[in-house]
C-alpha cells in the first residue's frame, strides 16, 4: 500500500505540532510507502528530515501572504500528482483538504489535530468560519478514516 501525503501543512507551518507530527510520521514508514506533493517548503521539520527533496522558498525573506503564495505554488504539482502517481490511499496533512474533489475513488484519511480555534474564533473571524472549518467538515465527511489527536 503506498501512501499520498499532500503538502498543505509543509506550505503553510515553518514549524510546529501538526508539520511535526507528519514529519514523525513519515519517518515511521518505509519510503517505498508512500510520496508526497511537497516541493517548496521553509518547513524545519521536513528540511531537517531529509525524507523529501524540497526547494526552499525566500528563505531570508518574510511578507505578508508567502505562506499562501508557497501554498499556491505547490498547488498545481499536487493535482499533478495526484493524477499520475502510483498511491492507494490520500492521507490530508491539514483537516481542510482542497483536494477532495480530485481523490475520486480512493480512501482518504485526515487528522483532526485539534478544534481550540473553532472554540475561540468561529463567531468572530466569518472567513474563518466559512472556509477553514467548512472545509474540515466536508474533509471529514468524505474520509474514510479520521485521526483525532487531541
């Protein structure tokens, strides 16, 4: 069984719990077992690793939205492989997966890491509320499996 892991969280998180934790994870499993989607990341975690051959993105450099524009970047290559790798089951790095609709007819499995912001935020941050966590619902309705770490 081989394993598709997306990028969303290395594009998104420079460090932290739930990079860490998929990091970890990887480690864990046989390398002929899975792939990734990851190819621009400042991510310690995954550079530290060196499971994956990535490139960094403006590494000296900070401005508002490259998170978002690393996000975008890897975008494409993500639905590219999604469509010509060889993998059994997608297994989302972040609960709100964009990629549902792209994973037709395969398992897929997401973590829920932890809803805190759902707790504090949901009423007062409406971009928020209307795409993070719609999207995690429609991620975790569509998975066949949920991970709930906390």
């Amino acid at each position: 069984m081989k394993i598709f892991y997306d990028h969303y969280a290395f594009s998104y998180l420079k460090f932290g719990g739930i990079s860490r934790y998929i990091s970890e994870l990887l480690k864990q499993i046989p390398q002929e077992n899975w792939t990734s989607s990851t190819l621009i990341t400042n991510n310690r975690h995954l550079q530290n690793s060196g499971l994956i051959k990535t490139i960094p993105f403006l590494p000296h450099s900070d401005f508002r939205g490259k998170e978002k524009l690393m996000f975008n970047l890897n975008l494409p290559y993500t639905k590219y492989k999604l469509r010509t790798s060889d993998w059994d089951v997608f297994h989302a790095t972040w609960f709100a997966t964009p990629y549902l609709n792209d994973i037709k007819g395969k398992p897929v499995v997401v973590t829920i890491h932890d809803l805190i912001y759902d707790i504090f935020f949901k009423d007062k941050n409406i971009l928020y509320r209307d795409i993070i966590i719609e999207k995690g619902r429609r991620s975790a309705e569509r998975a066949d499996k949920v991970i709930a770490v906390s």
